[in-house]
C-alpha cells in the first residue's frame, strides 16, 4: 500500500524537522528520526526501555554433522532446556549462555526499544507475522537452540550509574 510503513514515516518525519545546530546532513536526520521512532526521551537522555521474554522453543541436535565435527560424546545443550524463561533488556540474563546472548541480543535490544510496535510487525513485514515477536538461534551448529523473544510492557531498569563525561 503506497505511503504506508516505517519508510513512508521516516520520509515524513525527515521533511518535517527543525534544522539542527550540527547541520541538517541526512545521517543527522536519519539519527533523530530513529530517537523518535524508538521513543528517545531528551530529558533522560535514553530510550524508554522495557524488559524481553526469552523462551526456549526448542533444542535441536544435528547427529550427522556431530558425528563427523563434533568432539566424542556431544549432545543437546547442556545449558538451555526447552520452557525455560528468561528475562532481557541491555543486559544478559543471568544464566544464559553468553554465546546464545551474542547471536540474539540484538532483536532483544530492538525488541525492548519497542521496535515494531509503532508499524505493528518487527523486520520490515518479512520475517515474522506476529508483533513484538523475534524467533532466532543461537549460534551452535551442531545443537542449536530455538528462542522466541517477547515484548513485555515491565519497564526496564538500570541496574549501574552511567559513566557521564563532561
């Protein structure tokens, strides 16, 4: 449908800013109209965050290809077991799997930053059908774990002081 979704948005959202002490490049645009876009809150200066559900869907294990790379005795993962629940924001969930985090942080990060919620559906309508939802992987080869990853409405809260320069 023409003039519709995140590009028509942004489109509107670039033709429609003040200009900016730094200049009025694109990128400067683009940076402001994704603050926008994510909820930025200039008086915090952060984004509205709120918590990831992470729920192992599934533990898969390839016994063909460990069977010929995988070191003698190798099986499910030992660390994730289907049902488990897990919840995320900027920082890893403590006892998941640093490995798992690095493969799906970034649609956790995304996910809890709202994207999605303001066109309905998260990854430009290709990937998945149902919003505020990312299903992904962890990075095993051999025994790779199914996650689906949730928007919830449970603020996020900093648990450090941020560094600030002056």
């Amino acid at each position: 449908m023409p003039g519709s979704g995140l590009p028509h948005l942004l489109r509107a959202v670039f033709e429609n800013l003040p200009p900016h002490p730094l200049g009025d490049g694109l990128a400067i645009k683009k940076m402001r109209a994704f603050r926008n876009y994510i909820g930025y809150d200039a008086d915090q200066k952060e984004a509205a965050m709120n918590k990831c559900k992470i729920t192992v869907l599934k533990t898969l294990f390839y016994e063909d290809l460990a069977k010929e790379y995988g070191a003698e005795g190798l099986g499910l993962c030992p660390r994730h077991k289907v049902g488990d629940v897990f919840y995320g924001d900027y920082v890893k969930p403590e006892g998941f799997c640093d490995e798992a985090w690095k493969a799906i942080y970034q649609y956790v990060f995304a996910l809890a930053h709202g994207a999605g919620k303001n066109d309905g559906l998260f990854y430009f309508h290709t990937w998945i059908r149902k919003p505020g939802i990312a299903i992904c992987t962890c990075n095993d080869g051999l025994r790779p774990v199914v996650f689906k990853v949730e928007q919830t409405d449970e603020p996020s809260v900093r648990g450090y002081t941020p560094l600030v320069r002056s």
